[in-house]
C-alpha cells in the first residue's frame, strides 16, 4: 500500500478517514516526501457535506484534496457527474504512452 501511495495519485470515494491504519500511511508518505510539491495532492477525495475548513485542512496539512458539496443543495448526483467527468478525460492512447491515470468503467 505503502509504494502505491508513493507512486500513484489516490482517489477516495465517499472515504471517512477515520482508518488509523491507512491514516498512519498516509502520513509515513508524506514524512518519506517530505515537504515539497511532491506532497501537494498525494490523493483527491470526493465526499459529500465536508465544510470547507475540513477541506482546507486536509489539502494543507494531509496532502488531500477534497472536492465536497452540500447533498442538500445538489443530491448525490454530484459524485457521478465527477466520475463522469474522470471517465471522459481519461484518454485511453495515453495508457498506452505510459502515462499514469485512472480508467473508470461504469457497471452496464
């Protein structure tokens, strides 16, 4: 899990970081990084009814950035108009050129 979080950007869905184990990872990460751009956006969540402190927070202080709505306002809907969206500009030929990305298959 370890190297995979050191060479790969993360994408949590609906994540509550409350996991002791993979918070100390996470962390062991960004000490093993240490403070540079390299720790900037170890990972994205996309969570529903975050305040924006939290997110600011976790952007600064966990290398997280949180794209987080109000489920009042706007429903669930939002998580799949993001995944939507990753899926779209997911090209599939950079894969092919070794590029690092995410491929999301929605179910049939």
């Amino acid at each position: 899990l370890k190297s995979v979080m050191m060479s790969r950007t993360i994408l949590y869905l609906g994540f509550s970081f409350t996991d002791d184990y993979l918070n100390e990872v996470r962390s062991d990460v960004m000490s093993m990084k240490g403070p540079s751009s390299q720790t900037k956006n170890l990972a994205y969540a996309i969570i529903a009814d975050k305040s924006p402190s939290h997110c600011g927070y976790y952007d600064q202080h966990e290398g997280v950035k949180i794209l987080s709505w109000s489920s009042e306002l706007y429903g669930h809907g939002v998580m799949d108009r993001y995944l939507d969206s990753i899926l779209y500009m997911t090209d599939t030929s950079a894969a092919l050129n070794g590029a690092k990305l995410i491929l999301f298959a929605p179910p049939d």
